[in-house]
C-alpha cells in the first residue's frame, strides 16, 4: 500500500516520495486514517515505528482541508507536546519537512533559550504549535499564546512525560483549552497511569497497538554479558574496540555516572561525550550533531537525555547498567533497529543487577541470551550490593557521597535564584533536569559525584556546522523551581559561537558520512527504503 492510498492529498504524497519514502510503516497504515476521521486515538507505538509522521501526516492533511474558524487569520490550530526539547525539535522539523508544498506555518517552543522570538513568531502567526509544557505555560501565563481556536492535541511519548513529572503541567494546560477538540495520545507502554490520563482526556478513541504491549522490537538482536561490576568499562572498551563500533550509544543510570563513563573512554583513547539533563543545550547540540554525523564513537547517556535521539541504522546500544523499572529497558533499545532496520542491544550485567534482569526478561516475556567473554568471567563468589549504596558510572563500585554532595548542590527545589528586579537568575534547574533525577532516583543512582553542567575542561573547537538548538524550558511563575533563563545567558551562548567542548588529544574519528541530520529532524537516508517516514 502507498502513502496516496490513505487519503493524503498529492502535496503530502509529494513531499513524503522526495524523503524517500514509499510504504508506510504499521503504524501509519491505521493512524492515518484514524486521525483522518477526527476522533480520538490511543496508540500503542514504540519508538522507530514511524509514530511521528503517523500523526503529523494527517494533522497536516485535516488542517488544509478545514477552513479555519478564524476567518483569513492564521491561528493555533494544532498543539503537539513532547517531553523533551531534542524531541520536540525533531517533531516540529517532521512538520515542515512534511508541509513543504503547504501554506501552513508552525513554530517550536521550549525553553533554555530567549522566550521573544517565539513571541514575534506567534504574532506572525502560526497553524502549528510543538512545546515542551514548562515553556508551554510560560507564554500561557504571560498570554502571548491564543489557544482558543485550538482543533488538535497531540500528547506524543505521553509515558515519559508522565515519568518526568509533568502530569500536573500537563492538567494545567488541558484546562485552557476549547473543550470541544481532537485528542491523540501516543506512548510506547501502557502503564496503569498512561491508561487513568486517556480515560480522562480521550472520548471514545480508536486504539491502535502496532506492536504486543510492551514489548521489544523484533529486529533488535539482544545479549547479555555477564561481568564483575568493577570491570564493566574495561569490557565496554574492548568490545568496542574488538568490534570496531561506532555510533554506541551508552545508558547509565545517572549523569554522574555517564561523565565518569565519557571521560574513562577518553583516556582508553576512544571518543566519547556525555549527554543529560545537566548539559548546557550548546554542548548536548554539539554532542548530538557529532554523534549523528559518525565523528564521535560513543554517546554516554542517560534515559531522559535520549529521548529524540533518532538515528538512521543506529548499530550499536549499550546498557552499562540496567534499568531498575523494565519498561525503561524497552525505551533504551528501542534507539536502535528503527523502521525495520537491524540493530544489536547488548547489556553489561554483574551480580548486583541478576534481579533486574529477571523483571525485564519477565515483561518482554523471554530470555535473553547471556555470552561471557573469555577474560573477563565473573566471580562465582561475588556477593550481590544494593544499588542504593553505591556511586554509579565508570564500573567503580565506590560508594555513594554524604547528602549534600554532588549534582544537587546548589540547586533550590523550591525557588530559583534572583536576579535584578525579582526576576529568575540564571539557573541549571529546569523540569529536564527534576524530571532525570526522579528517573535516578527510581533507578537507584542516589547522589552520586559532583557533575558539573559541561563534564570536563574540554578544548574548543569548530563543531562543524552543528545547528543550535533551543532548550526545554523551565516553567513560568516565580514560585516555581524551573525559571526561563535571562536573554544575557543566551546571547552569551550565541557569542560563543560554534565553540566545541571535545577532548584535547582525543583519539582519531572514523570518517564517514551519516544522512541523520541534526536531532533527527530532517528524516532521509538509505534506511528508509525498508519502510515510511521513520517519526518518533
């Protein structure tokens, strides 16, 4: 079946063939003309299925085809939240990339960055709105965004964000909006809280499930390596290096651990960075840009920092440590084999992590195969240590600093610090960066170490054309913990210009030429021929 089949106009068609596309993805073959009916839709994707052009295909398509109640003026007409900023700029790229022959104009919004010329861009007009809720509110409370003309709310990976906290945002925002509207809902598990928010905001809605609930993706070869927790880096790196990967992407279970993990690599002479929510949005941009474009080795990470990562033929996902709630292991691997392509998911697991192990195998409903790799076989004698007690990252075992200490240093839950005129200083804390602690907190990663925004002293230099990209944002009101930054912080980030924080000395990079554009936005390349647009 192709894309014209479905009821798209030849715009669409048009625009979707130029990517490279030709047959939709499951997904798409019931989304599409789900959403083409205008009700409601509960869908049950996992990421890589092609889930974002699954909605925003239609939502383009319903848009032109209905005459706006506005008359001549261009109004918001359709609202996309996502969880995180690198998503929602992937979403809002889709958008356009799909709306190229359209007249329909959208705009992004999160924060991190200047709120103004999101507010030029809302009096210019915009069909299309993709947020983050935390910005989302602030133009809200300071009334510089109209939704009452709104048609379409889309809630896309409505599983992380509820994992991020934002269920109370997100109830704030569904109060001020015109009640009579559609409502999408997508998310790649279904957990008891993911059923409550549908059962509250969907009439009646089609359900969709493209794949067994949670479940992992077929196309996606798993293995585990059983290992001493003290020599996990050591093996990583000859995995690596024994293999010769590239584009690995690394799960631990907190950003101290994934800055501990990228600067180990590093001195084994293997090119790593560290993203999570900590980052300043410069750096996690650089990082991501070189990831994509298969400069840099490996992609230390955390759960949340992840999200929107999107690849063509990401080969290679590691888990140096195991997730304590299952469903986040379906989300990790999920980065890789995307949209039928093949990928390989490998697990570094020690003693502490053997009951884990058994609740993921228990919900993905098989065993995963288990290879030990000769020189580095585990102690039969080792005897298991709660996570709780210990710091994490870099495969010490080193136990976890006094309260205090580390990434929470400084960091006022209750308010920001102030700058001239009772306005928000400068502050690290957004909704991200709360929502990536609770995920530690859940996975057992305490405090850890001190980690700092930026990771090491790093020595800059050009970052190749890397394209900034705006941050998520924190929150409006000045009792809230997450603050939109000053105008000064970002002009300040764009005088630096394309300045890089890699590694002095850092060893070679494999030269080689990857189609994935910057923070997935862009979709195209050689993997898409095996099925449709591969959204999030």
């Amino acid at each position: 079946m192709s894309f014209d089949s479905l009821g798209l106009s030849e715009p669409l068609v048009r625009a979707v063939n130029e990517l490279g596309y030709t047959t939709p993805t499951p997904i798409q073959l019931q989304a599409i003309p789900a959403v083409l009916n205008g009700g409601d839709l509960l869908a049950g994707a996992q990421t890589g299925t092609g889930k974002t052009a699954g909605f925003t295909l239609p939502i383009l398509q319903r848009l032109t085809d209905m005459p706006s109640a506005a008359g001549g003026k261009r109004v918001v007409r359709a609202l996309i939240l996502t969880p995180t900023r690198e998503l929602a700029a992937q979403v809002e790229e889709s958008v356009r990339a799909y709306g190229k022959y359209l007249k329909l104009k959208s705009t992004v919004m999160f924060g991190g960055v200047g709120i103004n010329p999101q507010i030029d861009a809302l009096k210019r007009g915009v069909d299309i709105v993709v947020a983050t809720p935390g910005r989302l509110l602030d133009h809200m409370q300071q009334k510089t965004i109209d939704l009452s003309q709104l048609e379409i709310l889309v809630l896309d990976e409505a599983d992380r964000m509820l994992d991020m906290g934002f269920i109370h945002d997100i109830k704030r925002v569904l109060a001020k909006l015109p009640p009579k509207r559609q409502n999408l809902l997508f998310s790649a598990t279904f957990a008891d809280e993911i059923k409550a928010l549908a059962d509250s905001l969907l009439d009646s809605p089609a359900l969709i499930e493209v794949a067994r609930r949670n479940t992992t993706a077929e196309t996606v070869a798993q293995k585990i390596h059983p290992v001493d927790r003290d020599r996990k880096r050591e093996l990583l790196t000859h995995l690596i290096r024994q293999h010769n990967w590239f584009q690995v992407l690394v799960f631990t279970r907190t950003k101290h651990g994934a800055n501990r993990l990228a600067e180990q690599l590093e001195k084994d002479g293997i090119s790593a960075l560290a993203i999570h929510g900590n980052k300043s949005q410069s750096a996690r941009t650089r990082a991501l840009a070189e990831f994509k474009d298969g400069t840099l080795q490996v992609l230390c990470a955390t759960d949340i920092a992840a999200r929107g990562i999107d690849i063509d033929q990401l080969p290679h996902v590691v888990n140096f440590d195991l997730p304590n709630v299952p469903e986040d292991y379906v989300h990790r691997i999920g980065r890789t084999g995307r949209a039928g392509a093949t990928g390989e998911a490998v697990s570094l697991v020690c003693v502490d992590e053997h009951q884990l192990l058994k609740d993921i195998e228990k919900l993905i409903k098989r065993a995963v195969p288990q290879e030990v790799i000769a020189g580095f076989e585990p102690d039969p004698n080792a005897k298991p240590e709660p996570i709780l007690r210990r710091g994490q990252g870099g495969g010490g075992g080193a136990r976890a600093p006094r309260q205090g200490q580390g990434q929470g240093q400084g960091q006022a839950r209750g308010a920001g610090p102030r700058g001239q005129g009772g306005k928000p200083a400068q502050t690290r804390e957004s909704r991200e960066s709360r929502g990536e602690s609770r995920t530690e907190a859940r996975n057992g990663g305490g405090r850890g170490g001190k980690d700092g925004g930026n990771g090491a002293q790093r020595t800059a230099k050009p970052a190749g054309g890397a394209r900034p990209v705006k941050a998520q944002s924190p929150g409006a009101g000045a009792s809230r913990a997450e603050h939109t930054r000053r105008e000064s912080t970002v002009d300040h980030d764009r005088s630096r210009g394309a300045a890089h924080d890699g590694a002095a000395g850092r060893a070679p990079r494999k030269p080689q030429s990857n189609p994935g554009a910057l923070l997935g936005g862009r979709p195209g390349g050689d993997a898409r021929r095996n099925g449709g647009p591969r959204g999030r």
